[in-house]
C-alpha cells in the first residue's frame, strides 16, 4: 500500500517523522461520481436538494450552489455529507482539477468524483495538496486519446502525500488564514469597485451630460463644447505584439487599454526597441484605442502619465487645452456621454474603429477647471486605493504558492 516515506522541505518545528506516500485510492477508497437528471422533466429541478457542478468549484469551500433538486431529481442520486471534496474530470481544460469541499450534504453531476476518506485525513490539508498538484491532473488530461478529462481510475491511481494528522490540521490552519486574509481583500477590492461604479453613475453615465450629483460649493452650470474645440489630436505609431522584448523602450499597445490600465497610467511592463519616427508621451496626454471588436469596448481611454512612453499604433491621442483636466477628460469620455456618442459613431463589422476626425465631433460637458480636478482626484484615489489591494492580493498569492510548493511533497 505505502510505497515510500518522504517530507517536506518546510515543516512546523517539533514534526520530524517522514510522510506516508501512497495511492490515492488508498486513502479514499471506492470514489463516487454523480449524474444529471433528465431536464426534459421539469419535475427534477427547483427542489431543496444542492446539486454541485463544475462551474461551483472555487478550490476552497463550496458555500452555495445555484440549482436544486427535487425528491424525484435524486432517486438515482447519492446525497453526499459536509466536508466531502469533490474534484473535476472534465468540463473544460482550464476546469479540470478544480476542487471543492462540501459545505453542506449535496449531490453531484457526473464531471465530478467525490473523495470521502477512512483514514485520519484532515480534508482541507488533501484539498490543499491537490490543488497544489493541478497541473499534473492537466497533463494526464492532455494526454487522453479523446476530449481532454481525468478518470475515476486516474484519481485513484494518483499519489497521495500526508503526515500525522496533528501536522495536517497545522498546514490546514496556516492555509486557510492566508485564504481568509485573500478573500478579504478581494471583498474590499470589489466594495470599491462598486462604489466606484455608483458614483460614476451619479455623475457621468446621464445621457443628457449633466451629473445628478455636484460637489457642494460648485453650483455654475456645466459647459457645453465640441472635443476638437478644446484639444489637439495625433496618432500613435505601429507596433505590433511581436515587436515586444524582455527590455527596450516602454511602450502602451492599444489592446491593453481593455484588459491591464486603469484610468491613469503610471507604469508600462511591455518594452520594444524604438523604430524611427515614433510618437512618446509628453505626459498629461489621453488616448483612446482606434479599433477594437464592439463600438463599447473603444468607447474607452486613459490618460498616460509618465513622459517617454511610445504611443503604439492604432491609438488615437489627445492633448487636452489648459482648461481641460486629463483625467477628468478620461473618466467622461469612459463613462459620460461621450461614451455612448463614440459607440454610435464606431464604424464596422467584425472589426469597429474610431478615428480622430471622429472625437473632434464629440459633444462634452464640463465644469470649471477646479470642479473637474476634484472629481478626478476622488477618482484616482478610489483607482490607487484598488491598485493596492491588487498587489496586497498578488503577494499573498505568491507566499501562498511559495508555501504550497514546500510543505507537500
């Protein structure tokens, strides 16, 4: 059954014996997976029964399942008890593997097996070793003749490593204090978000332009202008991603405006090597992609903070005058009306593209100068406040990772 003994390269102090190595399937014996009642039948779903899928696994503690079933749904099902895990066959690549522990008695469909064990295993110390070994369960997937998956055979003939149970529940505790302190940061991550998006709401997503909430010593009315009336416009240089290099020239390509900046842009992490006649930031610039695949998606901009950044191609580039503030230029033409009058004015099919002869046509309506730079910086201190619970999240992750790695075999 033990096929060796081996330890950890960390371990709490005072635990000196090696670890059992065996099979999985010894310690879990005979696995269970589920099944899907007939959907045809309506009579199967909408009772008080918890029915697990993949699409529930979180790697942590299931808390919630958002389909139930009825007395009839689980004649051919097994109810399965709290603190069950339960681990994903298939069901899509990036899927298989993931886990979950019951936090109720629940049942399962048939992408998943169910681990319950007849040994002292702490099941949250297994939960954590397996997911610490996910990318094996992937490559034994990506080696199968058909669809990739895992098999109930598979799960069993994995190995499995664990100390006394004394050292399991130590691991466990450890883990889960760092997931507690993950998950609350992604909690305060997304109230700001939320917040955030109230806000922006209140005083730019009005299609009439004008903001349903003032700061209180500002009563003049908003100002009605065209875009090219207050600005100068250019265009970035073309660049594509098999321009970038380890090291070279910081550059913004405009795919990244969807995906990696916030409203203000003060770090750039993607380098080329400068080409002649390429446009660089002077700082205080806003830009706004050329295309993109929905009139929504490059309805969108940043202002670039930083001078010497290269500007790539297919960003249209805007120079605000003096009475206009950057950023808040960047958060209307986000989240205002603009908005909405870019995405009508985005041109084509497959691919949408917004030029600069476009923006000048841009209706905009703007406050006093000081008005726009307070609404800004609350702006910027809500982006600043969320950017560090971001990175506060990234470390904790990397110790997490760092910790898994050495403490399981």
């Amino acid at each position: 059954m033990k096929d060796e003994k081996k330890a950890p390269k960390l371990r709490f102090k005072g635990f000196t014996d090696d670890w059992e190595q065996c099979k999985l399937g010894d310690v879990y014996g005979h696995l269970y997976s589920g099944n899907t009642p007939s959907r045809k039948n309506s009579a199967n779903f909408g009772g008080d029964t918890p029915w697990i899928r993949t699409a529930d696994l979180n790697n942590g503690l299931i808390k919630s399942t958002t389909e139930f079933l009825t007395y009839e749904g689980i004649k051919q099902l097994k109810i399965l008890p709290e603190n069950t895990i339960v681990l994903a066959m298939y069901g899509g690549f990036n899927q298989i593997g993931r886990t979950g522990i019951l936090g109720f008695p629940a049942t399962i469909n048939q992408a998943l097996v169910a681990l319950t064990p007849h040994k002292n295993i702490n099941q949250f110390f297994a939960q954590s070793y397996l997911n610490r070994h996910i990318i094996d369960w992937r490559r034994v997937a990506a080696s199968s003749r058909k669809d990739p998956n895992i098999t109930k055979e598979d799960v069993e003939k994995s190995e499995f490593s664990f100390g006394s149970l004394e050292e399991q529940n130590r691991i466990s505790k450890l883990i889960s204090r760092l997931d507690h302190t993950i998950t609350l940061h992604e909690e305060k991550k997304q109230q700001l978000k939320c917040l955030k998006s109230a806000l922006l709401q209140k005083m730019f997503a009005n299609k009439s332009g004008y903001p349903a909430v003032r700061f209180e010593r500002f009563s003049n009315e908003w100002e009605q202008c065209k875009l090219g009336d207050v600005a100068n416009f250019s265009k970035g240089t073309g660049y594509s991603k098999s321009d970038l290099k380890r090291t070279g020239s910081p550059i913004i390509l405009y795919g990244c405006l969807y995906t990696k900046y916030e409203t203000i842009i003060r770090n750039v992490d993607t380098f080329v090597v400068p080409k002649s006649g390429s446009v660089f930031s002077k700082g205080g610039e806003v830009i706004v992609p050329g295309s993109g695949e929905t009139a929504e998606d490059i309805s969108i901009a940043s202002v670039v903070e930083p001078t010497g950044i290269l500007l790539g191609g297919d960003l249209n580039i805007i120079y605000p005058n003096s009475d206009l503030d950057p950023t808040f230029l960047a958060i209307t033409i986000s989240h205002g009306k603009p908005h909405f009058d870019m995405a009508r004015r985005a041109q084509g099919k497959s691919i949408v593209h917004l030029h600069n002869a476009d923006l000048k046509h841009i209706s905009l309506k703007t406050p006093n100068l000081s008005e726009q730079k307070r609404i800004s910086k609350i702006f910027e201190v809500f982006d600043q406040t969320i950017t560090l619970h971001d990175q506060k999240l990234s470390l904790l992750k990397r110790v997490k990772q760092t910790l898994l790695q050495k403490m399981f075999i």
